[in-house]
C-alpha cells in the first residue's frame, strides 16, 4: 500500500524491525545507552547544541508541553496561523490562560515577516511567539528564518511547531535562534506514533525557570535531570525508540542534505504531475510545501469519492481537507521514507482515477 497522507508515514524495514526486540528495563543501562544514541543523533538532525528532550506524546502532547513550560498564566502571546495547526498551537496557549493575539493569515499564503513585526512593534508585552514552519493541512511553509530574524529583533521568545518539518526541511535550530522546536515521530522520522523531541536553548531555560503554568507529566526540568540518568522520568514508548535508533542512523548515514534534496525533488515531482493533469495547487506555489502537497479540487472533484476509489483499487491512501476544507482540496504526503517511484506510483493512480470522479 501507498500510504500518503501527512502523517503516520510508512517505516522502513529498519524500523519495523526494530520493533520486534524484547521488552527491557527502561531504567536500565540497556535502554540508557539508546536513550543517549537517539539524543545525540537528534541534536544532529536538530541542528543543535542545545538540550533535546524525548516524551512519550503525539506532537499535540509537544505543543502543549512547550506552552506550559515557557509560560505563565496571563502572558501575552503572538500566536500566527496559517491554519489548522497554527489554530491548535494557539488553542493551547488559550486553555492554559495565556492572552493570545492571534495573527491569522489566508490559508494558503505563508504568514508575511513584516506584519508579524508590526504586530511585536505595537505591544510591547508581548513574551512569545507561537509559529507553525509547515502547515499540513494548506500544504504551506512558512519563511522561518525571516520569522525569526524579525521576532529577535524584539527579542522575544520563539516557540516553533516543526512536527511535520524536520527530518525533511532544512530548519537550523541554533543558527535561526529558535528557542524551543517542537517534532514527531511518526512524520518525516519514519517511525511509528509515539515520540514528541523538543529542543530547548538557554533562552527556553530561563522562561522555563519562571513559568507558572500546571505542569506534571509534561514538566521539563525533570525530564533534563532523568536524562542526566540515561532515563526518562516516566514510562517511555520502549519499541518506538528501538525504531527510531535505527531510522536516525540511516538519516545520518544519507546525509542532512541529501534528505533535504530528495524531499524538494519528490515534492517538485508531485507538483508539476499535478499541474500536467490540469489540476492547480491549493497555496501560493513559491510556499509550497516539500513534505506535503495540497491541490484544489474546486467544484469539479468529488474528494470523498476519489479518496475511496484510490483506496480501494489501487492502494493509494490519501488526505482530504480539514474544517473549512474539506471537500474542497486534497492532500498528498510525501516525506519520511519516500522516493521518485513513489510519486510516480501515486501520481499514475491519480491519472487513472480522475476521469471517474469528475461531477
């Protein structure tokens, strides 16, 4: 089966079977020799020297855990969206008391760096900036480094939702001063739901030490000082992290930029098949996205049925759209373990089912 959406994403063999291995002690010296293999390696991935924090969560459970680990109650946000997950990073800081300003874009368009200065320019209060880098459910990624630039210029704290990201674009950590990054296992890793990795720099640090959100399973300094153990404070997903070991080795062993080409390459590939079925992109396409590709439906589709009929006959697992979208786009998920015959087998499927789901 052809699983493309954006995410859960197919594991190599490597992974799966990594799976297989028995059950350790996770406080161990077993299972502390792979929670330091994945740390390490991840900061590579990361690219950082900053601490990298492994939770058993979705990445939902990663948003949540960086709100309530840099904030307190009443903290003014910046919260800029560029649709649905943008809309749940926001949602987050909301629930936990936070004042959130949110900065809402067009979906489709990628947020523009200037009004995101205007909006810091005109409240000097604000503490952080909540950013998703690549919005699955437009098919849009966001200029970060240009974000950045502009919320250091304000020195402001930057909070970035990287779940369906890194691993696959190029997002720098230290050099784009991010203060806390936030990804998931089961995207471009090649690995199975289960894992949320956050890292931290010394800015995060010092947030962390003065915010006064309710924290627990989610709470940060304990998950530093268990690491200095080789330990994570709770149960951790023992058979995910065997999975990620392996697949971090074969991400390293491919080189950060040559994952990055081979992304940009299979996204560029779906793209112009696309457009050659006389199909049009749903974002601005300068934005577009290397790990998944949204395409507008308009009146003349009938998603759910193409959706189906793709399933069913020939193995080919896509996305609909999300709230306001749905029905109105489709998606197709191409990062992780992903390659040019991928894109292909995909891209053959659409034009054969197309004709047939046509109002």
């Amino acid at each position: 089966m052809q699983l493309r959406i954006p995410g859960p994403t197919p594991c190599p063999p490597q992974a799966l079977q990594a799976m297989t291995m028995q059950m350790i002690n996770h406080r161990g010296e077993e299972f502390s020799e792979i929670l330091n293999s994945i740390t390490g390696k991840l900061k590579q991935v990361f690219q950082t020297k900053g601490d990298i924090l492994l939770l058993t969560a979705s990445g939902t459970g990663g948003l949540e855990a960086a709100i309530v680990n840099t904030l307190s109650p009443g903290d003014k946000v910046l919260a800029v969206s560029i649709g649905v997950f943008g809309d749940r990073f926001a949602d987050i800081a909301e629930q936990y008391g936070a004042e959130v300003n949110r900065l809402n874009f067009e979906w489709g368009k990628p947020a523009d760096p200037e009004v995101i200065g205007k909006a810091l320019r005109s409240d000097g209060a604000i503490k952080a900036v909540l950013v998703t880098h690549n919005e699955t459910s437009t098919g849009v990624t966001n200029s970060l480094g240009k974000i950045s630039t502009i919320v250091k210029e304000f020195d402001k704290l930057l909070l970035v939702d990287a779940v369906s990201s890194l691993g696959c674009i190029n997002l720098p950590v230290d050099n784009w001063n991010c203060d806390v990054v936030i990804t998931g296992s089961q995207k471009g890793w090649m690995v199975p739901p289960g894992l949320t990795m956050v890292s931290m720099n010394e800015k995060a640090w010092q947030a962390y030490a003065h915010a006064k959100m309710p924290r627990f399973y989610w709470d940060f300094g304990k998950a530093r000082d268990y690491l200095q153990k080789g330990q994570t404070p709770w149960t951790p997903a023992i058979s995910t992290c065997y999975a990620m070991d392996a697949t971090l080795d074969l991400m390293l062993d491919e080189g950060l930029p040559n994952i990055f080409a081979r992304h940009a390459r299979v996204a560029q590939q779906v793209r112009d098949g696309i457009k050659s079925l006389g199909l049009a992109l749903f974002p601005q396409e300068d934005y577009a996205s290397n790990t998944v590709t949204a395409v507008n439906a308009s009146d003349k589709i009938d998603v759910p049925k193409l959706i189906q009929l793709l399933r069913d006959e020939y193995d080919v697992v896509i996305a609909g759209g999300q709230r306001k979208l749905a029905g109105k786009i489709f998606r197709i998920g191409h990062l992780g373990w992903v390659n040019d015959n991928d894109a292909k087998i995909v891209l053959k499927a659409l034009t054969e089912a197309l004709p047939r789901v046509r109002k």
